[in-house]
C-alpha cells in the first residue's frame, strides 16, 4: 500500500486531513461527473445563477455578485491585486505568515511599492500599526489575510475593515482557507474585495476561484490607472456577472461541485456550518492538548484549521511520516525553517464531523506511540468528546 496515492481496497481509508486541499464529499463528485452541456445554455446559467445567490449569504454581501473564474487561490490574491493597485501606487500589506509575503511578490510584480507592517508568525495582525501607517502615507489599498493556513491565526477583519474605511484606501482580503468555515460580513466590516478559492471549506477540487467586489472599489478599479490588466480584469467580469453569465468559457464541471456544496452548505444552514467548523477545531485543539501537543497561534485561532507543536522529543516530519504511511493520514508540515521540526497543521474545514476530529487524535496519540512518546490517548479523547458534547 502506498499512503501517499491512495488505492481501492486499501486496509486503511486515506484520510486528506491537510488545511486544503479537503476530502471532497462523495455528492460533490457525482455532480463533477454530470454530462457537460452548454456553459451560455439555459440549464447552465439557471445553475450558475443559483451559485451567486447562495454565495452572497456566505460573504456576507447585498451588492454585486461575485465574479466566479478557473484559477487557482494564488490566482485569486493576484486578481485582487492588479485591480486595486498599479505601478508606482502604495500598497500596504499586513504581514503575520506565509501568505502576506505573497502579496508582497505579487504586487511588487506589478511595480507597486509596498510597505508592511508585520508581526510574528501566528501573532494577531498589528491594528494599531496599520493605523499608524495609513495616518502617515496614502496608501492605494491594504492586502489581508483572513485565515493564515501557515499558522493558524484569524485576523480581526471588523477591526481592521473599521480602520481602513476612514482612509482612501481599498481593503482586499485572501479569505482562501476562511471563506464557508470562518465568519464573514464583506459589507458590514467594510471589506472592498474577498477572493477566495474552491479546495478548502467549500468542498470542491482545487482550479476555481471567485472574487466579491464592494462599491467602493468599482469607483477605483474601473479607472485605467490601475496597471495591466486582462484575464483578471474585474471590468470585464462585471458586466456577465451582472447578468448571471460567465466571462469566459465556464469550468462547468467545477461549477456543478461548486452548486452541489453550496447546497450542502444550505442543508446544514450557514450558521450551523459556522458553528460545526468552530466547535472541531476546538475539540482537536482541546484532545491534542491533552496529548502533550500544544496550540501554535498566540492570535485568535482559525475553526478551519489546528496548528500544533508536537510533544517534546517528537519530531514533526518523522510524525507527519508515521501517519502517512502507518495509517494513512494526511497532515501538513509548515514552510518555516525554525519550525519545521515541531509545526503539525491539520484541517478542519469542509465536509468534517466529529468521527474524523476522534480518528485523528487517535491517529495522532498511535503515531506518537509509535516514535516513543507516551501520550494519555484516554484523556485526549475525553477532552475532545466533552468540546463536541456542548
């Protein structure tokens, strides 16, 4: 058996437990597998018009609907970028992870100058240092991350939207692994662009992208300032959004996983799905505790995804190693240099239950076992099993 590519028949499921790509949920894929028909035809564009409606309550937006395109998450931050700023504008980026660093190539590519103002990884984002900046120079726009896969840690975006929207400046926000797991209100917190992707929290494969855009920013990206533009052009994408129609040629396969998850989402209830995402990962994060793990975020966490330290002793990659090949679990390791013998992240977004929260912290307290630790997989179970009973 190989862990790694997982096999019809294997003893032991595989289990994709990384922070994104998820495990996608068994509807989903019976909707990919539908016949393609016509992207501009009646059955398609009743569907894609339903995906907007359902997508709006999820972003927390009354206004346009959001532009839905192939690309991946990268993709994604780089559409918000070149239609909010250009060459020789300001950009600010709050920077507490992996991701801002992203934004920072990104807009550097385009000739934008960029400042930063950043913090340690896993620590909040610095109000109070992004209102510093803001007061001392015009800045074109402000790049956040929602959700910070690398660490853990969940940015105040009401806090943050409140500071940017008494200035000039547009707010753009990667909401890639928070979007349909973590709260968020675009309009009521003043977020001028979300861009988000499909692998994570809303269920899908990874290769579609989508992009809500407030008022605010339509006043700036339809001017020609902006830099070059073209596939990621928001002015191209306005108009067909508007009529319920897509830019380009569809991914339709894509778009019927897209609809069949949103419906999912729909079932359950947003608010019920918000809830179920925030009380698994507080149970993981409780059961791993337990288990002599501790919880890597000083920020407020993310419910979409548990970033670890392991035990003391326990190396992470031989971990992440042990449960891929002992029992088929897929974790994540981290991109940090200092951290990479110690940071286990694991996901809790899309279509999780609480079966999965248990099986990966026996998983976890076996895995452990098995390198030499002594982990109380009693008393992690206990911990967890009493976060899922409330």
């Amino acid at each position: 058996m190989n862990a790694r590519f997982p096999i019809s028949g294997d003893a032991v499921p595989y289990r994709l437990r990384l922070p994104g790509p998820t495990a996608v949920p068994e509807r989903v894929l019976r909707a990919m597998a539908q016949p393609v028909v016509a992207h501009r035809g009646p059955e398609f564009l009743e569907r894609f018009r339903d995906i907007h409606a359902r997508l709006k309550p999820i972003l927390g937006r009354a206004g346009a609907a959001p532009h839905l395109f192939a690309s991946t998450g990268i993709g994604a931050m780089e559409s918000a970028v070149v239609n909010v700023a250009g060459p020789g504008q300001r950009v600010l980026i709050a920077n507490n992870g992996q991701w801002g660093p992203v934004f920072r190539r990104l807009a550097e590519a385009i000739g934008a100058e960029v400042d930063e103002v950043t913090t340690p990884p896993g620590s909040p984002v610095d109000l109070e240092g992004i209102e510093r900046a803001l007061k001392a120079k015009a800045y074109a726009a402000v790049l956040a991350v929602h959700s910070e896969s690398s660490t853990g840690a969940l940015t105040d975006l009401k806090a943050l939207g409140e500071i940017v929207a008494r200035t000039p400046a547009l707010l753009a926000v990667d909401s890639v692994s928070g979007l349909g797991g973590a709260e968020m209100r675009q309009d009521e917190w003043g977020i001028d662009v979300v861009v988000s992707a499909s692998q994570k929290a809303l269920m899908c494969p990874p290769g579609l992208a989508l992009a809500s855009v407030s008022d605010k920013a339509w006043e700036v990206i339809q001017r020609d300032d902006r830099g070059p533009r073209s596939y990621f052009d928001y002015r191209r994408f306005r108009p067909n959004s508007e009529k319920g129609e897509p830019t380009y040629t569809a991914p339709v396969a894509m778009l019927n996983a897209l609809h069949e998850a949103l419906t999912m989402i729909g079932e359950e209830g947003l608010d019920a799905t918000l809830a179920r995402h925030k009380r698994l990962s507080s149970a993981l994060a409780a059961g791993a505790t337990a288990l002599g793990f501790s919880v890597f975020p000083k920020a407020t966490p993310s419910p979409t995804l548990v970033v670890l330290l392991t035990p003391e002793g326990i190396d992470a990659g031989a971990l992440i190693e042990r449960l891929a090949t002992g029992y088929n679990t897929i974790v994540a390791a981290t991109r940090f240099e200092d951290l990479k013998h110690r940071m286990v992240r694991i996901g809790t977004m899309g279509a999780v239950g609480d079966g999965d929260i248990l099986t990966d912290l026996h998983h976890l307290a076996s895995a452990v076992r098995d390198l030499g630790g002594r982990p109380d997989e009693a008393a992690g179970l206990a911990a967890a099993a009493e976060v899922l009973a409330g």
